[in-house]
C-alpha cells in the first residue's frame, strides 16, 4: 500500500496525543493503527514545552506505525485553544467577463477577496467558508456558477488564531518527522465525524471537552454558524476537586475519573470513598456527595459560559439536534442529565457516525473522534469539488508550499 492511500489525523491536546492512521475503501474507513498517549506539553492549546510536545507526538506516531506496520510521512493535524476565533467577512468582486457570466475562477476570486478581512499582525487565518453569494443584488444563492451579473458578493465565516500558537503548534509536528498536509480547527474536524447530515440541517452544538479546554461549533441548515474555545476544562475539575478535598492531583483526577457524577440528588449523604484505595499515603474517608458537588459546580459554569455563546447567535434553547458532547470530560457521569436541563438542548456523547472497519473495539471512543474526523476532512479535500459550502486551509507559518484549493467540507 503506497503512502498516497493512508490518510493520518493527529490530536495534541493539552492532556494526551492521538493518532489514528486509516485508509479508505468504498465509502468504509478502515482503521489501521491508533494510539494516545499521555502529554504534557500544552497548556490550554499553547506549546508551553517544545521538547516535550515533540517526544509525545513521536512516541503516539510510534505506537500507531507499530500497530499499522507502516511508516507515516504526512498527517492532517487539528489545532484548538482559546486564541481561535471566528468571525463574518464579506466579499466583493466585480465580474470578469464582458458576457457577466460568473464562472469558478470569479468564485474563487470573490472567496479571496473574503479573506482579506483585517487581521491583527499577530494573527493567522485557519479556514474560510463561504456560507452564500449575492449576485446584483439578489440574496441567498448558493452556487452561482453559470449565472450572469456585475457585482459578486460572498458572505463567509473565517476562522483565526494566534500566530505564534501555530507556529509552536506546526513546528513540534514538524520535528517529530511529519509533512502536515492540513490544519483543521478541531471540533471542526470532531464534527465530521461523529455528525450526520440531518443533525448538521435541524441544527446542533458540537462541544469537545478537553483537558484545557473547551471548544465548540454550531451548525444550522449544513452551514457553520459560529465556532470557537473557552478556557476551561476538565482538567480545571481536577483542580477542583484537590483544593476542595486537599488531596494531590493524581488522587483527585482518580476521584473524578473513577467516582465522578453530577447526578448530586443520586447519592446518598452516608456515601464515602476510601482515598486509601487510590493511595495508601492518603488516610482519609472523603464524602462521593461533596465529590459529586465540586464537579457539578464546574460543569456548570461551562455549561453556563455555553449558554452564553449560543445567545451570541441566537440560538439558545433552539437547536432541534440539540449538544452533542466528545471528549474526555463528556465521560463525567449525568453530563447529558444536567445538559438537558442547563442548556435546555437534547443531549448525547457522540461517536463516529462513518462507516468504520478494523480496531472497532478500539476506536469507539471519544478520545479518537477528532482523529477520525481529521482522516474523513481528508477525503473531502481530495475530492477538490466545488461547492455551496466551501472551506479552506491557508498557508500557515510557512508549512504549506501554495494555498489549498477551496474544497468541500461535507460531501452532500
């Protein structure tokens, strides 16, 4: 099998390192390797530590060949971190022909033109979409390839972020031997994977509970509407649950892994938890209620800093599809529970949606979600159509020969 049929989607969080390495046959991704591993290089997204970050990436890329029995070459990679956001921009181009028949190359001109909404000097774009044209005038067209105007207009959604993020970001995947072929934002790419299309239609939240962070996206009618990152995750309940109990990280994490629940009315007062269990240095009973207390206060300020991103685009309490929660917090028991309520949304963990072959015992996890999403994005760009919803991804900090074609994002 030549590299140019294995496809390879890289997750560095702030807490782990996943690698899924897959190719695709017939519409079925077959995983052939996967492996995550612990990482502490990061921080809320940040490279805090360059050598560290390349040692986990390296030691993931490792663990994934050996399973594959390949050597890997280039990856699709996701970013994440509280310094991406998003924002509209506008285009506007005037037709380049005397006929006014508006063909791909204007398309593609007017989408460019989007781009060169004003950044700061210490920002990067990541991606653009163009959500519709306007041509003379005439709003909400989708396509407007073959139609005859004067003006063209494109109204878009771009997404950016911190340059020096980025550039940390590329430059440790660069080091541990990897060609990166994409930079995809990543509950973008989470989205792909573990969304249908009538989700993406009736409208839906995506939300990716990290260790560092929280990143989010919605989606309404097959468009991104609004997508972005809030600094705070489940690493913080972790904090949390030390201070409150003055216990060490390692035990508290134990605690929230193990016993952690925001279903606080399920647990009866005369329930305790033996830290002795989890370390034989820790003498001590500790209430599983003030346990379940402490996670669920911060689970809802998240859930509350959601709210409030959703009101932006006024769409709170008003997504048919409802949340649906990846990541490594969305395995905190009673998180849908408690999302229903809060956020006044249907609620579910997510999982891939694609058709998937080999290592399924393995790969039904949340941690490798945005991994599957990262191959599958792939599959997308190689396709080069052209279409109503178009993304694409810039050259960044000098990792990418040429500026990506505009590609389809969801295949319809």
């Amino acid at each position: 099998m030549t590299q140019d049929n294995i496809i390879t989607g890289i997750d560095i969080g702030t807490s782990k390192v996943a690698v899924v390495i897959g190719t695709i046959n017939e519409g079925v991704l077959s995983v052939m390797g996967l492996a995550s591993v612990v990482h502490h290089g990061m921080r809320k997204g940040i490279v805090i530590d360059l050598e560290e970050t390349v040692s986990s990436i390296s030691h993931a890329l490792e663990e994934a060949e050996r399973m594959a029995g390949i050597n890997v070459t280039h990856a699709y990679l996701s970013i994440s971190g509280s310094h991406i956001i998003s924002q509209p921009a506008q285009g506007v181009i005037a037709v380049g022909r005397a006929s006014g028949e508006i063909q791909q190359d204007d398309i593609d001109r007017v989408i460019d033109a989007a781009k060169t909404v004003a950044l700061p000097q210490n920002r990067e774009l990541i991606h653009t979409f163009a959500h519709h044209f306007i041509v003379d005038g005439q709003d909400e067209i989708r396509d407007p390839a073959g139609m005859t105007g004067i003006r063209l207009e494109v109204q878009a959604l771009v997404v950016s972020g911190a340059t020096a993020a980025i550039r940390n970001l590329t430059r440790a995947v660069e080091q541990a031997g990897i060609n990166i072929d994409g930079l995809i934002f990543a509950p973008l790419a989470t989205a792909k994977a573990i969304t249908t299309k009538k989700q993406l239609d009736s409208g839906v939240i995506v939300v990716d509970i990290g260790a560092g962070t929280t990143s989010y996206a919605v989606y309404e009618e097959g468009e991104l509407l609004y997508c972005g990152c809030l600094p705070i995750g489940s690493l913080h309940i972790t904090n949390d649950i030390a201070i409150g109990l003055r216990t060490n990280l390692d035990v508290a994490d134990t605690l929230k892994l193990k016993y952690g629940t925001v279903l606080t009315d399920k647990i009866r007062d005369s329930e305790t938890i033996n830290l002795a269990v989890i370390d034989p240095a820790e003498d001590e009973r500790v209430s599983r209620k003030e346990v379940a207390v402490i996670i669920k206060a911060r689970v809802e300020e998240i859930f509350q800093m959601l709210k409030e991103e959703l009101s932006k685009t006024g769409k709170e309490g008003k997504l048919p599809a409802g949340v649906i929660f990846t990541g490594g917090g969305s395995e905190i028991e009673g998180l849908t529970e408690l999302a229903r309520d809060s956020l006044r949304l249907p609620a579910t963990i997510g999982y891939p949606t694609a058709q998937i072959s080999g290592l399924l015992d393995k790969i039904d996890n949340p941690i490798y979600s945005c991994c599957v999403g990262l191959v599958l994005w792939a599959v997308d760009e190689n396709k080069q159509t052209h279409a109503p919803w178009r993304v694409d991804v810039g050259k960044i900090g000098g990792v990418w020969d040429k500026v990506r074609k505009i590609f389809q994002h969801f295949a319809r």
